[in-house]
C-alpha cells in the first residue's frame, strides 16, 4: 500500500490555526520500494490550496507533516469582523480540511516519477483539480490562538485570572458560560455548540463609586446570515415650537413673564431595513435619573405643563432585531425669578419713548439703566406720565415721582411730587396708571435741561427700594 496514515485528527475534530496540526504516514512505492519523496496535498474547504512533502523518514519509518502554516496563510486572508456590539457566525474563520497523501519512485530515466495522480493549483483562468492519493480524515481548524489551558474547572480557571482584590463572589468574565464543561484539549477559547440561542448575557458587577453587585442583561442579537450587516436604527429629536420652527437649542423660561407655554418634541427616527418595533421616549428631572414617558403613537409628543426645574428628553428607538439607538438630549430650564411680596426687582430699560408737545418737541430717552417702561410726553397744559411696571404678588403699591429741573447740581427751580395709589391683582402681569401735572409744573424753559427724577415705591406704610435715574429733555 502506498501509504498508511498513523496519526491524524479525530473526524470532525476543530483544532487551532496556530497549534501543530501533525499527519503522519508510512509509506512504500508499488512495488514495495522506499519512496523517494511522500507528498501531502492540503485541501481546504474541498479546494486544493498546498502540498507539504518529505524524502526521508525517521528511524521508525514515519513520515511527519505539520500543515499549520498552510491553514494560517488561507486564514489571514479573511479576518472576522469584530466591532464589539453584536456576535456574528463568519465561515472565514472556520475551515474545513482533508489532506491526501502520495508517493512517487525513480523511474528507468532516473527522474522522480509521481504514483497518482498529482492536484492542478488554480490561476485567473482556470479552476484548481483535484489529485489522487490517501485521504485523511476530515477535521476543522478555528482561526484563534489559545486552544488548551492547564487549569479545566471553569470557575478555577477564571479565578486564576483574578489580579489585586476581588470579591470572593465576583470572577472575570469568561468566552463560556457554566452549563457547557471544559474537557481535555479545550479551554474557554475553545467553541461550543449547543442546541439553544444564546439570548442574553448576564453580568454580575460593581460600578466605579458604588458599593454593591448589581446584576445586569445584555441581549445578543444574532445576524441572520453570515457576514451580513445588522444595520442598528438612529434617532435625534427636536423642540417643536408654537410657530412651527424646530430647534434644539437649550430652552430656558422665566415664569415671571407668564405662564409656561406649551411645547412639542418631534422625534426622527430611521432604520436601513425599515423594521422599526418601537420609539421610547424618556425624562430625566433635576437630574435624578431617567424614567420613561411611554411609548409614542407618533413622532410628536405635547408638552403641557412644566414647573420650576430642570429637564431633559431623550429617545429610544429599537428595530426588530433588538438593535437600538439612543437620541441627542434636549434641555429644557424652567425659572421663576418673581419678587416676593414685600420686594421690588427692576426690569432693564431700552425703549423709553418721549415725544414732544406743546411746550416739548424733542424728548431724548433717560440716561443710565432706568427699572420701569416709563412714557413722558406733554399735553397742553402738563406733561402726562404712563408707567408701566411689573409687581406680580403685592397687595398694594405707592409709586411717587419728583420731578426736579436741574441747572446744576447745587440748586432747585420745581419741586413737584405726584402720588399715585393701586391695588393690583396677583395675577396682573402689566397694569399702567396714568397721572398728569398740575399746570403750575409745566416746563416753559428753551434748551437743554436736566431732569433728575426720583422713584419712591411703597408697600402698605413701608418704602421698599428708591431708584433714582436722569432724564436728559431737549426744549425749543
């Protein structure tokens, strides 16, 4: 015969790319001769790839081939995709092989004369053919490093991973998980199969900060062929306001201005295989964690109501596959700066109007950062102010003004005081009230003046602030 495999692996046997992968044979020529070389043809996946080949045997009459380096530069060409979100099953990282074996003599010529039939290797244009010879047994190879460990008891094993202090009750995370036992020549590198998908992977762990062992589930979503894509949803979101424009800009509100007007967040979710199962939208208030708003029906969701605080919003969307994505995060701040009963805060003044009248063609607006929307104008035989200021939460309020022309700041021409009284509701935002000087305060003068007027404002008996600005009037 003229070759006898004596070592081989087992049928169907899965070894590692980068272990010794040994076939070994005796061999004789047809006619019992010593054989001048014994070839062996590695074939992978049922293709001829490369041929190894021996001329001398050892001392036991043994012919020895290791053929990882074949199996290694077939795999290097195909890497398996890693990306760290999914598990996926790729063929490329998995072969099949079978090698044949066979011997060749000296002929008349003295040449080297192949016995069977050798294999044709492949080019650009023709496809490789398959040789003759004894063929071993069919066995895989695994393109992984690891294939054995000293150590077979799997929660012995990851315990020996431990470095510096651990919990008795925690181990390092391991590629297997308890159920499925290591034997000889396997190790945790080494693959299962099993009968059931694996769904999920539970993680026993403590965070950074913490304390306690908490226990967490990650869902494995497998590909549904090999090498293909699972193509994960994503999703943003946006404020959606009353005028129909769309931001998402960080909103702040003052609810001193008023009550808090509604709001709308649009949500935009996508999925290349158009398999959306869900979109969720979330809320996380002052920052005390996330909590769910529901799923929605559509990709608007009313915001009716907010008090005083800070929010957030962001979205979840998921397909059928289980792939999931999370939004960006729109802020919305919600302030009330409202005086309490008893205090006055003053607004900032950049539009005071003042126009002319009788005596008064050019009013120039006040000098400074006056604290009310205050209007003077003159009307034929006075001069008319219209206040309007904010004073949400007071029961009562005195507003007194003195008027005094200032040719320097040393004397006094008019000193005139007005009194106006009010009693203004909580929920007023802007009320006004209207006072007109006595004819005797009219200002008959031509020229530049300065007016230096004085705010006396009071609660019940009480004076709570008093502001004092310059009004600067032009007279013809």
């Amino acid at each position: 015969m003229p070759a006898i495999i004596t070592q081989q692996p087992t049928a169907n046997q899965i070894l590692s790319a980068y272990k010794p992968m040994v076939i070994a044979c005796t061999a004789t020529t047809s006619t019992g001769g010593v054989p001048t070389l014994v070839l062996c043809d590695v074939y992978i996946n049922s293709v001829y790839y490369r041929t190894f080949f021996s001329s001398k045997a050892d001392k036991e009459g043994k012919y020895t081939f290791d053929i990882q380096d074949a199996v290694q530069e077939r795999l290097t060409y195909f890497i398996p995709p890693i990306d760290g979100n999914k598990i996926e099953i790729n063929n490329s990282s998995l072969v099949d092989i079978v090698v044949k074996l066979r011997t060749s003599k000296l002929n008349a010529s003295g040449l080297n004369e192949f016995e069977q039939t050798p294999p044709i290797p492949g080019t650009d244009d023709t496809l490789p053919s398959t040789g003759q010879g004894v063929s071993s047994n069919k066995f895989f190879a695994l393109n992984i490093l690891i294939q054995n460990e000293e150590n077979q008891d799997i929660i012995s094993l990851c315990s020996s991973f431990k470095t510096n202090d651990w919990n008795n009750e925690a181990i390092p995370l391991t590629r297997r998980n308890k159920i499925n036992f290591l034997t000889a020549d396997q190790s945790s590198y080494f693959p299962f199969l099993s009968d059931k998908d694996i769904r999920k992977v539970k993680l026993f762990a403590k965070l950074k900060g913490s304390t306690d062992f908490q226990e967490y589930e990650r869902e494995i979503v497998w590909a549904d062929d090999i090498n293909e894509v699972s193509n994960p949803p994503t999703i943003n979101i946006k404020w959606l306001t009353n005028d129909s424009s769309e931001t998402i800009t960080p909103k702040v509100f003052d609810l001193k201005f008023g009550a808090f007007v509604p709001i709308k967040i649009k949500t935009y979710p996508e999925d290349p295989d158009s398999d959306i199962e869900k979109v969720e939208l979330f809320s996380n208030t002052n920052n005390a964690g996330w909590i769910s708003l529901g799923e929605l029906a559509t990709n608007i969701f009313d915001i009716n109501t907010l008090t005083v605080g800070k929010y957030q919003y962001k979205a979840i969307v998921t397909d059928s596959k289980a792939n999931f994505a999370e939004s960006n995060i729109l802020i919305y701040e919600i302030k009330d700066t409202t005086p309490a009963p008893g205090t006055i805060t003053l607004e900032d003044f950049d539009n005071v109007v003042a126009t002319g009248g009788l005596y008064s063609t050019r009013v120039r607006p006040i000098i400074g950062e006056p604290d009310r929307f205050i209007t003077f104008y003159s009307i034929d035989l006075g001069m008319t102010i219209k206040n309007f200021y904010e004073s949400k939460g007071m029961i009562a309020s005195e507003l007194r003004i003195k008027f005094t022309e200032l040719f320097d700041y040393n004397s006094w021409r008019y000193n005139n005081t007005v009194v106006t009284e009010s009693n203004y509701s909580s929920t007023e935002v802007m009320p006004s009230q209207l006072t007109q000087f006595n004819s005797d305060s009219e200002i008959e003068e031509v020229g530049t003046a300065q007016i230096i007027h004085e705010f006396q404002i009071y609660h019940t008996a009480d004076p709570l602030q008093v502001f004092t600005n310059y009004l600067q009037m032009q007279f013809d």
